[in-house]
C-alpha cells in the first residue's frame, strides 16, 4: 500500500516476495489496472501505467475492466477516489482501531457507470482541472518549504553571529561554527545546566493506570518545538520519581534514540505545564541554569541548522539511531551575553509569529483547494457537471 501515492504509483519502493509459479499470472499487474490501498490510507486509488513486471500483495486491491470498451480505468479511479472524499470508504470500514477496506467491501462498492463516450468526457475534465489545482498546491508546498528555510537561516544566523553585522568577529576555535562577536564565549551545555542530565524513567505495564501522573511519550513530545502538557498514558509514580522526573517550565527534552537518525537529537522546550508530566526513557532532560533568562535562547540555538547538523554527525548510526547524555554535555554553545541573548530571542520570537501567520494562510489555502478538488470530482463523477 505505501507505493500507492497521492501522485499515482510510486515505484521507487520495490519490495520482493516469492509467488507460486501457479500464482504468477493472478498478480501480475497490467498497464491500466486500478489499485485501492486497504490499509494504512484505506481507499487511496492510482492507475498503474507501467509495462514492466511487477505483482502485487494482499494490501492492495485490483480492479480490470472486464472490458475496456465499455470502462474507462480513468473513471473508475475518479469514481474510487470520490467514494474517499465523500466519506463513503471511512463509512464502510468502521474505523475503530485501523481501517481496512477490504476486497468484500470494494466488490460491494455501488458504481454508476454512464456510457463509454460520457466516461471519458468526465475523465478528460478532472484530468485536465486536477492537474490546475495539484499545480497550485504544489507551489504552495514550495512555498512554505522556502519560509522554513527562510526561517531556520534567520535563526542560524542570530544565534551564531549576533544580531549587528558590522560586529567586530574572532576565530571560535571551531570549524563548523566559523567567527563569532569578540565579546561572546564558547561553552559546553554542562556549564550551562541545573543538574546535568537525566535520561527518562522506565516503567512497566503494571503501572500504567488512568489514576497516576501524565507520561510522556516521544512522539507526543515532538508535535512541535515546545510542548504545552497532553499525554495519553499516565502512570503510577512515588514522590521521589515525580521529583527527579518531573517536567518544568524551560526544561528541554532531547531525543536519545530514534528509529529515523534525523530524530535524533531533536529538542523541544517545555512550557508552563498545568499538571505534573513524568517522560519516558527515549529521551533526556536538561534543566539551563536561569532558565527563564536561557531556555528560549538554547531553544533557538537547538532549531538551528548548526547545532542540528552537529547533533546529528555525534549520532550513533546503529539499529536504533541515539545520542548519550555525556555527547550532549559536550556540546558547544555560543554565547551572548544575557542581555543580548535576550534581544536575539525576541527577534527570532517576533519572525516566528510572522513566519506563523503566514504559513497558516497558506495551508488555509491549501485546505480550500484540496476542498474544491474533492467538490469538483464528486460533482463531476455523479453527473451534476454539464461537460457536453
């Protein structure tokens, strides 16, 4: 199911399995066969195109006109995809834990299917006006991409090289980060911190229960690049747990293992929280020493493309990517003095707010097109389009 892209089937995936010679001929895949994901995006459709040989597994529904004189792949994918859009596929399937729309289901599909000639004008349309709205899309997908990069370079460049260009610049001893101002310093994170380190709290599953602490997992730390409270598992936890593990406000959660190397190493600033949050054993917890006057600076300095690209070339490439606490301890900081990391937070705060306000214009648009894309093929696929 995962070749079967929003863009049609991605073949850059290839995955081998041995297949009964008796079974070679039942999935093998022909060039205009139409291919419904039944898991993972259940529903989601593409044409296969190709001529080369390839089969297909028991994720992925096919459907072949049983005559193409009469049905249009093309239509058929328009008619799947507006069973999607409409809700038709998510009804069917009943999702209570993960959707499958299964070949029962897609059999007991309901299909209008109009004369050949009226297949292919409505297809002809929707090929034509979707390429439109998928065109636009994909520029504001660039778009936003560039305002990320636009902001990351922002950040870089103020935390590493201050905020006054014409700042009189020394050697910081460090070929990654190049000069600094004369007056900051270079410090590893140990001398900026409260306590070190503190790597998460394991807990078994017998102390999971909805009457303990909130517990945080990697993934619910990571939505963002703070984290304002909300965990869906809470455990059982003794005073002294809640004390050494405990989350707050301007502590930081560092990523110590990840299945993907670039999470490694990822950071994110806690904010004021409304009830005591424990977190888990993937991660780390440092504590900056005035952290109401440090923690927004570091958490910049973590966003930037410096500090990513150094935290990832100390990650340990293994099965599980990972980064340890005495690795993170000795990390380089380059520091302003407070007065001007303060300056240079609120900078970056106030592009934040900008680069915010504008890239949620922009996925608003995105939304109404992807809205007007689906309107536009379930009017055309019912026959509510005069097309004539």
């Amino acid at each position: 199911a995962i070749n079967i892209s929003k863009t049609g089937v991605d073949l850059s995936h290839e995955f081998r399995m041995w297949i009964r010679p008796s079974e070679l001929e039942r999935f093998r895949l022909c060039a205009g066969d139409i291919l419904v994901s039944e898991g993972g995006d259940a529903g989601r459709t593409a044409i296969f195109s190709s001529n080369d040989e390839y089969y297909f597994q028991n994720a992925i529904n096919r459907l072949r006109p049983q005559s193409y004189s009469k049905i249009l792949p093309e239509f058929i994918y328009y008619w799947f995809t507006f069973l999607k859009v409409s809700g038709y596929v998510e009804m069917v399937c009943n999702v209570a834990t993960i959707a499958h729309f299964t070949a029962e289901k897609v059999k007991a599909a309901p299909l209008v299917l109009p004369p050949l000639k009226a297949q292919q004008r409505i297809a002809q349309f929707l090929d034509q006006k979707t390429a439109q709205i998928d065109g636009l899309i994909e520029k504001k997908r660039a778009l936003l991409e560039r305002l990320a990069e636009k902001r990351q370079a922002l950040i870089t460049q103020a935390v590493t090289k201050g905020l006054n260009p014409n700042a009189p610049m020394k050697p910081s001893g460090i070929d990654w980060l190049g000069d600094i101002p004369v007056h900051w310093e270079v410090k590893r994170l140990r001398f900026l911190l409260d306590g070190g380190t503190i790597n998460g709290l394991y807990k078994p599953k017998e102390q999971f229960s909805p009457d303990g602490f909130a517990f945080v997992q990697m993934g619910e730390a990571f939505r963002a690049v703070t984290f304002d409270g909300g965990a869906k598992d809470r455990v059982l936890a003794s005073d002294s747990e809640v004390k050494k593990w405990g989350l707050k406000e301007g502590d930081f959660l560092i990523a110590r293992r990840s299945l993907v190397f670039e999470g490694s190493g990822k950071a994110v600033k806690i904010s004021k929280l409304e009830e005591n949050h424990l977190f888990e054993s993937s991660m780390i917890r440092i504590r900056p020493i005035s952290a109401d006057k440090l923690s927004d600076f570091l958490s910049y300095y973590f966003q930037s493309s410096v500090c990513r690209a150094l935290f990832l070339s100390i990650t340990k490439q293994v099965t599980i990517s990972g980064i340890d606490s005495q690795q993170l301890k000795d990390v380089l900081v380059p520091m302003p003095p407070l007065d001007e990391a303060a300056r240079i937070q609120q900078l970056c705060l106030e592009s934040d707010q900008n680069h915010g306000v504008v890239t949620e214009s922009i996925l608003c648009s995105i939304s109404q097109l992807n809205e007007y894309r689906a309107a536009l093929i379930t009017s055309a696929i019912t026959g509510k389009l005069a097309l004539d």
